[in-house]
C-alpha cells in the first residue's frame, strides 16, 4: 500500500486547473490501483483535484476534516457539491477534534496528512511562506525536514489567481 497525502494552493487560475489535474494524473498513476490510498483535507483547488485523481485511479480517499464546523463555515457554494460528493466517496473521513475552523485545527489537519503519509504530492509553485502558518510551503516543509519524500507538482504556466 502508497499512502500519498497531498497539501496544495487553493487559488489555482482558471487556466491552471487542467494543467494541474493532468500534472497530478501524472503522480497518481504511478501508484494507481487498490494499493492505493489518497489523503485530503478536500479544500477547494489542488486538494480537490488530487482527491478526484486518486479515485479516478481506484484508489481509496482518506478525507481530513480540519472541524466540526468546516463545511457549513469555510467551503463556499460553488465548491461544496464536489467536497459533498468526495466525502460521500471517502473510504474514511476523519475530522479532527476542533469546533471552529481556523489556524489550530488546520495545523492539526496537515498533522494527520504528514503523519499518514508515505509521500507528499505538494502543488506548490516554490514561494516561500506566507506568514499564516498551516499552508502549502509550511506542510512541504515539514514533510522534508520529517524526511517525508515531497512530490512538487507545478506545471509550466500554473499560475495562482491573483489576490
């Protein structure tokens, strides 16, 4: 059994999207098959893609749940019909032990990810962190310093959406 988690940039372009899933595609396919099994906190962007690439390979989703109260708060309208059907889809679904949605509980999130973790996908164009603590260059990070191998997926012309 491959157990790849994946941390990744939420703001992807529209344009990116399909680079992206293809780059993704990519990286699933060399562990495709029942062995396999995704890890995913299912936000919106990279984590989505992965979650539906991994399925798309047979393999089994993991889904982290950062709190109780993430879905009705943090996924907006336009996201939520794909984060309802991957959590239906999820072999487990595992919500970490906090309320209210913020930077605790989405530490404690990226810490079961690292924690099951046999690799890292990171979608992640290189930047250094943003200073919020819990995103994608902060859980690449301590991926490789926990000797974690990290899989960067950044294709040429990915872009994030500007802020």
């Amino acid at each position: 059994m491959t157990v790849l988690a994946v941390t990744g940039h939420m703001d992807l372009t529209v344009d990116s999207v399909s680079l992206v899933r293809e780059a993704l595609r990519e990286v699933v396919a060399r562990y495709r098959g029942p062995e396999l099994v995704g890890v995913s906190c299912l936000a919106a962007g990279a984590d989505t893609l992965f979650a539906e690439e991994v399925l798309a390979a047979g393999g089994e989703l993991v889904a982290v749940i950062p709190s109780r109260d993430y879905r009705a708060e943090k996924v907006k309208p336009d996201h939520a019909p794909a984060f309802d059907r991957l959590v239906r889809d999820a072999t487990e679904v595992v919500t970490a032990p906090f309320t209210t949605a913020g930077r605790e509980a989405y530490e404690a999130a990226n810490r079961v990810l690292l924690d099951r973790a046999d690799r890292l996908v990171a979608v992640w164009n290189g930047q250094p962190p943003g200073g919020k603590g819990g995103g994608t260059t902060d859980v690449a990070l301590r991926a490789r310093a926990a000797a974690i191998p990290v899989d960067v997926v950044w294709p040429p012309g990915a872009e994030r959406a500007a802020a």
